[in-house]
C-alpha cells in the first residue's frame, strides 16, 4: 500500500509542478526509489522467512569424481545433475582436506562438518589399539539386525564421536523432525542420519534383496517397511543392464572391452550386456545388483517410499532425508574410471536424481525444500591405464613392505614383532613389546621413518612425534594432520606418489590425498540457495555448517568447518 500511495504522490507531483528542477525531479525520484528499496527489501525479509526448508535432502553419491559432472554433461537431462547445477550453486573447486579418502570418513565429515582428527572416523576398518583387532567403522555388536536374520544390521553410529547436522537438528526440535538415512552401504545410511536419528536404512542383498535397519533405532521395521520389503522390491531389477545408449556413442569413455577391467564371476569380458539373471549365482544372488545402476535406482525407489510414508517435508518441523547412491563406487572399482559402465551409470543416475526431484516437487513442493550434492571421495584411473598414456602410476603391496620391515627390524634391532599392524598407510608399534625392550617409541618411529622414505613408491613420510607436536597449514602434512585421530590413529604415516595404489590390476580405487581422491561435486538447490557458482575452494566440512545456518540451529559439536556465505540467500 505504502508504494502505490508514493507512486501516487510523486505521479501527483510531477503532474502538477511541470517546473520541478532537475534536482527537486531527482530528489523525488530518489524518494520513490527508497520507498520501493525499502518495500523490496520487506518483501526479501519475509521471503527469506519462507526460505527455510521444510526439508533437506542430502545426496551422497559414492565415489563421484568432480568431473563426472562435466565429462558427461552432454547426455544428462535437464532435471537431474544439470537442474541443480544450473538452478542451483554450484561450488566447482570442493575437496577433502583429509587422508585417507574412504567411504566412511567421507560420509562422517560430510555431516559431522568436521575431519576424522575429530570425528573419529579414521577409515572404514582400522586396527583398535584397545581391543586389539581391526574393527568395523560401524560394526556394533551390543545391537541385533532388524529385518533379517543374518548379521548385517548388527551395526550403529557409536564410533563417531561428534554430532552430525542431523543429530542437531533432533535435539533443536526435540525429536519433533523427521531424520532417516537411506543407502545400499549401511555406513553410507548410518553415518549421515547420525546418533539421534528416526531411522537408518540399507540394503540386505543376497537372497533377500531387501532393506535392514538395526536395534539401535528400532526394534522392529515399520509397516511400510515390512510391506515393501514383502513386494520382492529388487526382483524386477533382475534384468539385462545393457547401455542407455548405443554403445558406440559412449565416446566420453575408453572402448568397453579393454585389461583395465574385471569381468563379473562367470562372464569371460566386462562388455555389455550383462545377464544379470545368469550372473546372479556366481555372484551372491542381489549382491550383484550393488555393482549395476539398479542398485541406484533401487535406493531412489525406497527414499521415495521413505518420503510418501513418513510424510516428510510436510509440517513446519524441519524433517532430513540424507541418501547415499553407493553402487557408484562399486562400479567404479570392478570397471574403473575410464569405462562404459561407469559412464552408463552415470547417465541412468542422473535419471535416478530427476525422478526423485519430481517426488520432491509433488510432495513438498519446488521451493520449499533444499537439496545438496557431493560425494565421499573420488577416485584416481586405472594406473595401468595411465601407465599407457605415459604417466607416472602404479601398484604398491602393503604385505611386501611389511615382509621388507619385518627383516629389517629383524637385522637392526634383533626382533621383527614391533609392527602390530599396517592399515590406511599407517603403521601401528606393539608398545607392550617395545617397553620391555626399553626402545623408546619415537626412536623406532623415527627409525621407521628413514626406512620407509627410501623404499620404492613412498613419497612421503610423518612420525606420530611430527603429527602431535608441530601444526601442518599446508600440503600433504595437513591433510594427514586432519585425517589423524590421537587416541585411534597409528604411529607412522606414509604416502604413495601420486597414481601408485595398494589395488588390483583392474578397476579403479581411492583413498590418498591426491587431487583425483579430494576433488568431488558439491551442488545446493533450492529452499535458501541462491542461484550461481564459484571456483574459489571450499570444503567437506564447509556442508554441515552451511546446512546448519540455513536451518537456524547448532553447528555439530566438533564442527571446524564454515558456512559457505555465497551459498545462502
Ligand atoms: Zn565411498
Ligand atoms: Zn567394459
Ligand atoms: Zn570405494
């Protein structure tokens, strides 16, 4: 009202004083402009109170690299990867700032907007000093399955220390919203969904090919669950998995047959098509779905179905739906980086992301929920393959070194038992031995050190002495600072030169710090986000913090991460 009265008065003005001055003209312009300045920005507040999302949908695809987005952008659709991208933020320089990039660091970090030097989250398995074993990120064995009989869901969130955004957003509504983890990998469900969450939800293959959960949300799966669960949800997935596309005109990818894959059990090459109901047997029954697209589509068929039966998104409480896309990740190590299987999975989940766009759109309605996208970790081409373009790459084998180790340790100080274990480059000292040998930890690590700089293929090297009592800001010694845990890390850490992995022959793999393994998408639409994209760096743990402004609530109890300003309307 306030406008039209000004436009009306300036109209009245300027009718009737036909000598204004140029200056009285401009100065009553500037008034009009204020007035309307004043009017917008009313009108921005109250649209900026609308813009809180009534949901959040955190979208993990596993094992994607950044340029996925850009290498296959000529076959996406308009509503998948290019609808978030275009009409969303796009943040195209995002990274890990941690080693080692695996499945279960990238998921904690991603929601705990911190790195595992706090979170806890060192790997996927590590050895437990303290129960002496390698355990299991989230392994649990105080909790029972829940949907099966088999040991799968016997599995919790404990051994992540922090709070995630979704823990956060419980306690800011006191359990009022509505927090479920979806994904075929239980730590790709668990993990995000967090401590405090509804429910976690992951596949169970084999010969159910259904969806688990575990004692530690619930004692029993819901109705809808069970019913769906019933209706034999992966049978129909059983099928051929042959190329969206003629196969020749996958020319973003290297040719379908070539050594840098492996073939299924039973099938002589990796080329299409595959029989997935011939192969079935060989291969675990539904677990081999896990490494074809359909494992992706599966996951979007039951967050749709999360999101219908739980109603999300449709009261004023926040709810946050965070799914993880893992069978990604196991196409990407059976076929590699470079393949047509990998390139057709790309194509068929970008489908996948529309169809659960629609469902958003039709549940919550456009513009009122937000979505993010990025991944766990990259992955780095087949070395061999990048041996054949002449670059530097190749295989490193933990079991030869620590065989090397053994005989050194043997000759140069009488005993080869010191070395307890060696996991994700890490190497872990038997005290207990070295104590009643009175060998002081940090000779032997140093000792380690110089021995482990001159072996083959190792490009660096950092004591526990080094990473706890001096402050890496830069390079590699960074990232290895903030991927090692006090407490749970081991006591030497080496690094491989860049392209050199600890893998078969076939497929591709991740895990260092290098740029292949750092550098993933991280797109946000919708509810709060302007639209745009910056090539500046940003960060893994820059997510949580951001979705946490957006929402009004705690960052997570460990977050070392920041907002990402551009991002937020
Ligand atoms: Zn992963
Ligand atoms: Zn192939
Ligand atoms: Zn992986």
């Amino acid at each position: 009202m306030k406008s039209i009265i000004s436009i009306f008065l300036c109209f009245i003005l300027l009718a009737s004083c036909g000598t204004l001055s140029r200056k009285q003209d401009h100065d009553n312009h500037q008034a009009h402009q204020e007035h309307r300045n004043h009017d917008r920005h009313a009108a921005q507040m109250a649209g900026r109170e609308a813009q809180k999302p009534k949901l959040v949908v955190g979208i993990v695809v596993d094992q994607m690299r950044y340029d996925y987005l850009t290498r296959f952008a000529a076959r996406y659709s308009e509503g998948g990867f290019k609808r978030l991208m275009n009409d969303g933020f796009n943040c195209s320089n995002n990274h890990y700032d941690y080693v080692p990039t695996y499945t279960a660091p990238g998921h904690a970090s991603i929601y705990t907007g911190t790195s595992p030097m706090n979170n806890g989250i060192i790997g996927n398995n590590w050895f437990d000093k303290y129960e002496n074993k390698v355990i299991y990120n989230a392994g649990d064995d105080n909790v029972n399955s829940v949907g099966t009989l088999s040991k799968d869901g016997k599995m919790s969130p404990r051994r992540m220390l922090t709070t995630t955004v979704t823990d956060e957003l419980e306690l800011h509504t006191q359990g009022r919203a509505k927090v479920i983890g979806v994904s075929i990998k239980d730590r790709g469900a668990i993990l995000p969904a967090g401590h405090a969450a509804d429910a976690a939800y992951w596949y169970r293959g084999s010969e159910e090919g259904t969806f688990i959960s575990s004692t530690f949300y619930m004692e029993q799966l819901p109705q809808w669950v069970s019913d769906y669960n019933a209706s034999n949800p992966s049978q129909k997935y059983m099928k051929e998995w042959n190329t969206l596309h003629p196969l020749s005109s996958y020319t973003a990818s290297g040719s379908d047959l070539n050594e840098y894959e492996k073939p299924p059990r039973g099938k002589q090459t990796a080329t299409f098509p595959y029989d997935l109901p011939a192969l079935q047997e060989k291969n675990g029954g539904f677990n081999l779905l896990k490494g074809t697209p359909y494992g992706n589509s599966i996951v979007a068929d039951f967050a749709i179905a999360a999101l219908k039966n739980e109603q999300m998104g449709m009261d004023a409480i926040p709810d946050f739906l965070a799914v993880s896309f893992s069978s990604t990740d196991y196409v990407g190590h059976q076929y590699g980086v470079n393949s047509v299987e990998l390139e057709d999975t790309y194509l068929r989940l970008d489908l996948e992301i529309e169809r659960l766009l629609i469902a958003l759109d039709s549940q919550v309605g456009d513009g009122n929920y937000t979505v993010f996208l990025t991944a766990d970790h990259g992955a780095v081409n087949n070395p061999a393959y990048l041996q054949s373009q002449g670059i530097n790459a190749g295989y490193f084998d933990d079991n030869e070194l620590l065989t090397y180790l053994k005989a050194r340790l043997k000759k140069d100080l009488g005993n080869d038992t010191y070395i307890k274990n060696i996991s994700n480059s890490q190497i872990f000292l038997d005290y207990e031995k070295l104590d009643a040998a009175k060998l002081e930890a940090v000779y032997v690590q140093n000792y380690l050190a110089q021995i482990l700089t001159n072996y083959r293929q190792i490009d660096k090297v950092f004591t526990r002495e080094a990473l706890t009592h001096s402050n890496f800001t830069t390079g590699v010694g960074a990232l290895i600072q903030n991927g090692f845990h006090h407490k749970r890390s081991g006591d030497v850490v080496f690094v491989l030169e860049p392209g050199v992995i600890d893998y078969p022959k076939t497929g591709s793999t991740h895990g260092s710090s290098q740029s292949y393994d750092t550098h993933v998408p991280l797109l946000f639409y919708g509810a709060g986000i302007n639209q745009g994209k910056t090539v500046e760096r940003t960060h893994i743990i820059d997510i949580a913090p951001t979705v946490s402004s957006l929402l009004g609530i705690s960052f997570p109890n460990g977050a070392t991460g920041n907002p990402i300003v551009e991002v937020l309307k």
